[in-house]
C-alpha cells in the first residue's frame, strides 16, 4: 500500500477530485446559479435535464404539491367563504346604491315641486297686486278717452304706470273684431249680424286683463252674431 501511494505521480488527484474528498471531510458544497456570469456579463444558458446539476436541487426548486386532502378540503371552503361573502358585499353595494338614486329621484323632484310652487305663488301675489290696481288703470283709460292724458303731468303718470304694468307681464284683453271666447270675454250685449259667420267682438265696454295664463279680469263686451 505504501509502495503504491508512493509510486502515484505527483500531482495527481484521486479518484472523484478535490470534490469527492470535500464531501468526504465534510466541507459545504455551494452552487453558482447566477443567471448572469459574473466574469463575462453573459446570460447563461438554463441547465439541461441530465447535465449533472444534483437531483435534490432540481426536486427541491419543483413546486411542492403535497396537500392532504384535510388541508385542501380547508383551503376550498375558505375560498368558497371568501366568494360568498364577495356576493353579499356586492348585493349590498347594489342595494345602497339603488337607494340613493331612489333617493336622489325624490330630491329632483322635490325641487321641481318647490320651484313650480313658488313661481305659482309670486304670480298669485302678483296677480293679487295687479287686480287691486285694475279700477285706477280703468280710470286712465276713462281719462284718456276725454283726452284728458294728451299731455301734462296726468299724462307722464300714466305712461309710467302702465310701462310698469307691462314690465310685470300684464296684458289686456278684450279687441273688437276678435272672436269670443268664453274664458276671457263677457257678454253684455249681442247684436244679430248677418255679415258675420262667427260671434264676434263688437265693442269693449270694459277692459280685461290677464298675467301669462291667469286671467285677472275678464273682458266687457258687447258682440256681433250671425243672423238666423
């Protein structure tokens, strides 16, 4: 044996390398598995099955896959919880959210409410301004059919007032020659005509007078119907 150990040439390694006797004293065996080699700055190539990278490595980088039926069986109905739950928080989002937009229907129309109520009401207290005020217009019209507003101070009054009249919306009512119509005339006389084929207005005794569709007082007349 010692002849033999004696006769190797210098230099040489056993059988199995410096490795094999690292594994035999026991010392850590360590695996580059950079991507990039650190001496070149190349990407490496992946090694091949068989190309001698140990098998604990390769088994140990595979994905474990050792569940047991309990601990999957747990995992399934925590995921079917999870979805449940999903469900329910989704239906209650949809619920709030149909609510609100109930709710915010309601308010929009609430609002349209209010509005319409309260143009209603100014033009009801202004109507009701208006129509105290309708004997002192009839007054001017009495004055300026004497010619008493064909000038002077009277006059200056009366362009005044109706220009503010006006400027509220007021409007007369009641032309000669226009047709009768029940919701803003009132008949007080009728002549037979047989030129006409309609009754029709022959005299404004009194001038009526409305605000948009509200009529504040209807027309005095006096009409023209169609001979029999």
């Amino acid at each position: 044996m010692t002849d033999a150990a004696n006769d190797r040439p210098e230099g040489d390694v056993p059988e199995g390398g410096e490795g094999a006797e690292a594994a035999q004293q026991g010392e850590p065996r360590v695996h580059d598995r950079r991507k990039v080699d650190p001496e070149t700055g190349e990407p490496r190539e992946p090694a091949a099955a068989g190309s001698g990278a140990p098998a604990g490595d390769a088994a140990a980088d595979a994905p474990a896959d050792d569940l047991s039926p309990e601990d999957r069986a747990l995992l399934e109905g925590e995921a079917a919880g999870l979805a449940a739950e999903r469900e329910a928080l989704e239906a209650k989002a949809a619920q709030h959210l149909d609510e609100l937009q109930r709710l915010r229907a309601e308010y929009v129309n609430y609002r349209n409410r209010t509005e319409r109520e309260r143009a209603a009401d100014k033009e009801a207290t202004t109507a009701s301004v208006i129509k105290a005020l309708l004997p002192a217009l009839d007054d001017l019209d009495l004055a300026e059919k004497h010619g008493d507003l064909a000038e002077g101070p009277l006059a200056i009054v009366a362009q005044k007032l109706r220009g503010s009249f006006a400027q509220l919306g007021v409007e007369r009512i009641g032309e000669v020659g226009e047709a009768f119509d029940i919701e803003k005339h009132e008949a007080v006389a009728q002549l037979p005509n047989p030129e006409v084929t309609e009754t029709v207005v022959a005299d404004v005794v009194q001038v009526g007078y409305r605000v948009g569709e509200r009529v504040l007082r209807v027309a005095k007349v006096a009409v023209f119907a169609p001979a029999e």
